[in-house]
C-alpha cells in the first residue's frame, strides 16, 4: 500500500500541479479531494502547457485513474471545457475519470454572489468562482449534489426552491438581475447527461484501490496558509487544503496514509487581500515577479511576491505533518547576490513563539531575518545536485534544517527535465 499526499505550504501556487505530475508517474491513483475552479494547476509537457483547475494532474499520465472526491465543489461549465481541452490535445479520459456522486455543484447564483460580495469593501479577493457560497450552501444543508441530477423531479425541486431565496438576495440586497430558473433547469439537466458516465462511489473505488494495494496520490487545492480553519483568518479559501482535509475530502481513514509530501515556492507568493510579512513591494519584489512569471493561473492576476518565510513554513510543517518537502523555483533567486529568509516575528519588540494566524495580529508583525549568499548563475538547466553551485545547496540545507523536513526534490523550471532529487544526508 502507497498513500501519499501533495499539499501547498503557502497562500497556494507553490507548483503543485508539477509536483503532483511528476509523482502521478508512479501512480495507479490521482485524486483531488477539495476546492473547486479557483485553483490552477500548470504542467508543461514539452512544448505544451497546461492549466487545469479540477481535473487532477494525473490526467496528463495515460495509465492513471484521476478522482474528483466528494470535498471538491464542481462547476459544470469549467468540468467540461476542461475535458474538451484535454481531449483536444489527444488525451483520452474514458474509464480513466470517476467523479464523486457526493460532490456539490457550484450553481449559476452562486458565481453571481460571490462576485457582488466581492464589489464591497470588505472584499477578501475571492477568484468570483462561487467557490464561497457553494461551500455555505453545503454547510447550510441546501447544496445541489451530483446524485441529485439523478431524478429530474427532485432536482427541479431544489434548484426552485433555492433560486426563490437567491433571486430575492440579487434583487432587493444587491439591486441585481434576477436568474432564470427555467434556463437553470434545463443547463443541470444536460450536464446530467454529459457527466453521468464518470459518476461513481469514489471513497469506495479509492479504499478498494488501497486495500489492493494501488499506489495513490492525492492532491489539493490552495495552500495551508488559506486553510479555512488553519490559515490566515478571514482571508482564506472555503475549505480545508490541509493533509487533514484529504481523508473527509475523499472518505478515506486516515490510518492509510504514508507519506505526505509539503510543496514550497523557494520564495513567497500570495495573490489577493490579506496580511504578508515578507513581501517586497517595491522593485525587488517587482524582480521576483518578472523573473518567476508571477501571474494566477486562473486569474491572469499578478501575485505580490516576498522572500522565505522559515517561521511560517514551520508552522505548516506541523500542521500537515509534512515528511519531505518539495522546493520550486529556486532557479528564480538565481538573479539575487543576498537571499533574506525570514527566521521569526517581532510583535511589539517581543519574537513571538507561534505563528499569529489571526490576519490583524498577522498585519502589525515585523520579521526577523537571516541573510543567506546568493550564487547569481542560472542553474535552470542543472538536473544533478552536485552540480549546483555550493551557495544553493546550502540554501536548500539551511530551509531543511529551519523547517525541520528534508527536501526530496527540487523544481529548476516549469518542464519535467528540470527537476532534481536531493540526496539524504
């Protein structure tokens, strides 16, 4: 039995959907189990590069079964211009793609929230994907399920009885159009008939895959510091990205599980509202931008950018239980002659002992940092470890040590070939 999960240990786009790629060689199983559309994963693949947002990295291997578990929200528009786009590109998905009848849909009204809640100025930098609401819908006990499409009486029934709530929240809180239910009707009803194939028990197809002795990889969305109970508070994704999240995401126990792999950008990134201690501003920060090509997957939206934050990747180390970490991007710092890493917190002249994750303590903090020398080459088309120059190497061995995980692999660049396996010690 093989169980492994790839988790973000940042504000998200760490590189995961490489990372997630690279690991699904090995893997009989892919699964995603949180989320939904406002996450992208970006794999290139030669000269062609792909971004996918709910279809799971492994759909890329000919020979992997992907999941899309139950914890994930699905919009049925995105699902299926992504398998378009797949299958345009000569990927074949059938029999390979299985879809949880447990998982919620993201309906019409709630992309429409969750774009007019993000007009005001409590706005928390949401993508607009109706990720949110869905996931308040669920909580609620009123989502729409993908084994609701299964009876058209029923179905028809829900969605009247929530567009009935939803249209009186457009028109007489936001002075907004109201939807049409006929045409809602209509769009899930087609989608029912589009999906129905793929639809299955998919915590019971995973747990007879482990049972048998499959290798499985499970993947998530975000990152930890976005995690709905974990992160940095309010300004967080909806769910829970976190390895925990994993087992309710997919219904598996948490007794199988082996390895879980940490995914880290060698700098930070966040992209949206909320508090970042070590971000550069100004034209450093503009550098680490250029030179990572820091712009959202799903949103084209250009990510603000900052340097190691050790005193933070700690805390999401423990909070995941993390056994190696994958370090990305580390050709990108190859520009600098110094790399400051941040090693803790000052909160009113005091360090503080944990990580703050309340957003307005999280605000006033100042880091605290260790300067590291930088090696000023281009190790992009390096693929050994003892050809790196000794500078990087003791700069993945210093995050090591900092974060208490080994470092297994490293990303050089954005292609397959540019990865390397770091040795033990």
């Amino acid at each position: 039995m093989s169980v492994k999960i790839v988790i973000g240990t940042q504000w998200g786009d760490e590189g995961k959907g490489k990372i997630v790629d690279l690991l699904s060689e090995t893997a009989d199983v892919v699964a995603r189990y949180q989320g939904g559309a406002n996450a992208g994963h970006t794999v290139e693949i030669g000269d062609r590069r792909f971004i996918l947002h709910l279809l799971p990295a492994g759909i890329l291997r000919p020979n992997t079964v992907c999941v899309i578990g139950n914890g994930v929200v699905v919009d049925p528009a995105a699902l299926l211009h992504e398998i378009d786009m797949v299958r345009k590109e000569g990927i074949e998905i059938e029999g390979r793609l299985k879809i949880s009848h447990n998982a919620h849909l993201i309906m019409p009204y709630h992309k429409k929230l969750d774009s007019l809640r993000e007009r005001g100025a409590n706005k928390i930098g949401t993508t607009g994907r109706g990720i949110g609401p869905a996931y308040i819908d669920k909580a609620q006990r009123v989502g729409i399920r993908i084994v609701d499409l299964l009876n058209r009486d029923y179905l028809e029934q829900r969605i009247r009885m929530n567009l009935t709530e939803k249209n009186q929240i457009l028109a007489r809180i936001y002075r907004s159009e109201e939807l049409d239910v006929e045409s809602i009707i209509t769009e899930y009803q087609e989608f029912d008939r589009l999906i129905d194939p793929y639809v299955t028990d998919t915590s019971l197809f995973i747990n007879t895959a482990i049972s048998e002795g499959k290798r499985i990889l499970l993947e998530g969305a975000q990152g930890t510091l976005l995690d709905l109970d974990h992160g940095t508070y309010p300004y967080v994704t909806s769910s829970n990205p976190i390895s925990g999240g994993a087992c309710v995401g997919l219904g598996i126990p948490p007794t199988c599980i082996d390895e879980i792999v940490g995914v880290s950008k060698a700098y930070f990134t966040r992209v949206g509202e909320g508090p970042f201690p070590t971000e550069e501003t100004g034209g450093i920060g503009e550098e680490l931008r250029e030179h990572g090509d820091e712009f959202g997957a799903t949103t084209g939206r250009p990510r603000r950018c900052g340097w190691f934050d050790a005193f933070a990747m700690r805390y999401s180390t423990l909070i995941n239980g993390c056994t190696s970490l994958a370090l990305t991007k580390l050709d990108v710092l190859g520009a600098f002659d110094t790399i400051p890493v941040c090693i803790g917190y000052k909160l009113e002249g005091r360090l503080l002992k944990s990580f703050p994750t309340a957003a307005r303590i999280l605000e006033q903090v100042e880091p605290v940092y260790q300067t590291h020398p930088g090696w000023k080459s281009d190790i992009s088309q390096i693929t050994r470890w003892e050809d790196l120059p000794v500078e990087a190497r003791q700069y993945v061995r210093t995050i090591s040590e900092m974060v208490q995980v080994p470092v297994s692999l490293l990303s050089v660049g954005p292609k397959r070939r540019q990865t390397i396996i770091v040795p033990e010690e």
